[in-house]
C-alpha cells in the first residue's frame, strides 16, 4: 500500500480519472493471482492488491481537495482515513 501511494506522483499528471481507472483495474486483475492455490500468486496478488489501494488512497485526496469547499473538507477527509483504518484493522481481525 505503501509504494503506490508513493509512486501515485506519477499517475496523477494522467488525470484523476485515468488514475483511478488504472487503480481499479489493478485490483480487479489482483484477484486472478489469488485464485490459484499457491503461496507465490497469492503473493503476487496481495502486492497488487495493496498497489491500488495505495493509489486510491492518494488519488480520493487529491480529489477531494479539488472538488469539495475548504470549509468541509476536514470532516470528509477524517471520515475516508478514518474508513481506511477501520477497514484496515477489521480485515487484520479476521
């Protein structure tokens, strides 16, 4: 998660939505790997799973700071990194 929410500077010059749509298929292809019963694609599945959840969690706050006023933007920005950690730690409890 963390690497693509570090090389998303490089995605985001392509366009919020081009972005985004580079993140989604992303995840979508992730679980093709998944689906076989080794240990390697499941790994290979999780890396590209956790590359597009980086990317998206930039690519929803460079969209937010964009479209939502400045006096809003702090309540919607704590509730979506407040949805990322507890969705975080709901799946470390399963």
């Amino acid at each position: 998660m963390m690497l693509g929410a570090l090389l998303c500077d490089r995605l985001i010059p392509y366009g919020r939505y081009k972005a985004a749509a580079i993140a989604n298929a992303l995840i979508v292809l992730s679980v093709l790997p998944q689906m076989w019963l080794s240990v390697i694609p499941l790994c290979i599945g999780r890396f590209m799973m956790g590359f597009g959840s980086g990317l998206f969690t930039v690519i929803c706050g460079v969209y937010m700071a964009e479209t939502i006023p400045a006096s809003k933007l702090s309540i919607y920005g704590t509730a979506i990194n407040t949805g990322i950690v507890t969705g975080l730690l709901v799946t470390s409890l399963i």
